[in-house]
C-alpha cells in the first residue's frame, strides 16, 4: 500500500510559484468551430445543464464537442471542497433540481449520443452525497434509450458511500444495464494535502473497491501527473488500484487552469506517458488511455463493452 504522509512535500502558494517552464510544443488545444461544436454548445444551454468541460475548463472541450460528445456534470455548478488543481467554483451549493435526470436524457436523445459520461461536483452537504440523482439519472437513461453505453465519474461519497453504492446499484440492477464506475485518485497519496483538500486516499480506494463487487460494473480511475510525483510514486498507485479490482485507467498532464491553483512542477514528455502505459498494461489493466491531454472521460466510448 502506498504511504500518505510526507512531512518533507512543500504545501503549494498557489499565486505566487510559477509553473516549472513554458508549456512545450506537444501539447497543443484545438479550438473548436464546426458545425457539430455548435450543436453540442446549443443542447448543453437548452436544457440548462452543466458539463465539466466548461466548469473545469477541460483543454480537449473543443475535440470533443465537435465529436458530439460531453461530459455532463450533475448536482450543480458549486463544490464543497477546494482542490488546488481543479477550476470548479467552491462554496455552499444551494442547487437542487429533481428535474435534472430527464434533462439529461432529453439532451443525450437530441444529441444522438450513444455513449453518456456523467460526472459531479463534490455534495458533501446531502447525506447521500447526491447519490440519488446519478442513480436517477441512470435509471431515466437506460428507460429512454436501452443498450446505451453508460459511464459515470462520482466521488467518494465522504461519510455515507455504502449507502450511496447500494442506491446507485440498485438503479443498475432494476435498469440491468452494465457501466463503468469511475473514480479518480487523481495523484499520489504524499501530495493529497496540496491538490485533494478534503480527500483520503484510503477512502477513494475504499470506493473503487466496492465498484469492482458489483456485477456489471467495471471500475476506472485517473491520475495527473506533473505535480511533484515520483515515478515509484506513481508505480505504487497503480500497482493499490489493480489490487482492488480497477480495471481502466487514464494518465494524464496536469495543465494549470489559472494561477490562483497548484503550478505545473514537471511537463510529462511523450515517451514518459508511453513508459506508463506499457506499465500499466504489464499490470494488468484492460484499458489504459496515457498522454498529455488525456483527461479522464477522454475517448471513453472505446472499449464501452464491460468484460
């Protein structure tokens, strides 16, 4: 098991350290402009929904939306934690839409979309940790449009994740669909305290650990790397998420979305994100997406057949 503690790790001034250099000519965003980008852009707003994609200001936006793909995120646009990589606003959310569930699936039909990515802010404040809506959601998905392939990105579910994996498996069972439960670690446990406030390690593999029991759920995870990690560091991560089960990870650079988060301590060159993913494959996982803008819904429609 990989250790948490590492009294030596620096704690982050967010607006003061720069970034380790200029960001190198292999990573490159695309903006988008065609007519499909258009037309994902005008569904997310008619049906007043909100995508991580804008909200963490993901840099594949442009790819994927011009793909007529999103990664809608439920319960909100507001966060009750602080993670010091991530963009999403922070506060005491006072959203709450019942209505959400059809929504999305009203979205999804217009859109024509054969593969769904349903995502969340952090609820902390709901004693289901708004488990109830991702299983809402699912449920409506899988009544209006069957065999549609489903993947869902939660979070761990602070305080109540038993009773949020039997209510979200429950709406499984009742749909008898099959999907891929995400969830990310994000980094190495030594620098939760800088990038996951808030966060457990031992806890978000707790979760995918209960995932892997379930029948007809594959489980996935997510690393950034760039942030300090060593590559033991990230060995050692890899080697605790295949001992619970995961099956499908992404690895990906972390990009520094405003100089109020954690600055960019190291640019992953692509012959370290090849050395990952060989890696990874040698232990084991059946799915391993590795680059520098991969993100952790990014091409999640290959592959969407759960073994």
């Amino acid at each position: 098991m990989a250790q948490q503690s590492d009294k030596n790790r620096p704690v982050f001034d967010h607006s003061a350290t720069p970034n380790v250099g200029r960001m190198p000519m292999w990573i490159r965003q695309r903006l988008g402009g065609d007519t499909q980008y258009a037309v994902t852009a005008d569904a997310v707003r008619q049906y007043a929904l909100n995508t991580v994609c804008e909200e963490a200001r993901c840099p594949n936006r442009a790819e994927c939306w011009s793909q007529g793909t999103a990664t809608f995120m439920l319960l909100g646009d507001t966060c009750t934690r602080a993670c010091g990589f991530c963009a999403v606003k922070t506060g005491k959310p006072v959203w709450f839409d019942d209505g959400e569930p059809a929504r999305v699936a009203d979205a999804v039909l217009a859109m024509g979309l054969d593969y769904v990515v349903l995502t969340s802010v952090n609820r902390d404040d709901l004693a289901d940790g708004g488990a109830s809506i991702f299983a809402a959601t699912l449920s409506e998905l899988a009544r209006r449009k069957p065999g549609i392939g489903l993947e869902m990105l939660t979070p761990d579910f602070h305080g109540c994740q038993a009773q949020a994996v039997a209510v979200i498996h429950q709406a499984i069972r009742a749909a008898d669909t099959r999907l891929v439960w995400g969830h990310n670690v994000e980094t190495v446990p030594a620098l939760y305290k800088s990038v996951r406030k808030g966060s457990d390690y031992r806890r978000s593999l707790d979760l995918l650990a209960l995932a892997t029991q379930l029948a007809g759920v594959e489980a996935k995870s997510a690393l950034m790397l760039g942030l300090g990690e060593s590559r033991d560091e990230v060995t050692a991560v890899l080697r605790d998420l295949r001992a619970v089960g995961v099956q499908r990870i992404s690895l990906g650079q972390y990009l520094r979305p405003t100089r109020y988060h954690l600055p960019v301590k190291e640019y992953i060159t692509p012959a370290q994100f090849d050395e990952y993913h060989a890696e990874a494959r040698a232990l084991g996982f059946a799915w391993v997406k590795a680059g520098a803008l991969v993100r952790s819904s990014y091409h999640a429609e290959e592959q969407q057949a759960v073994a």
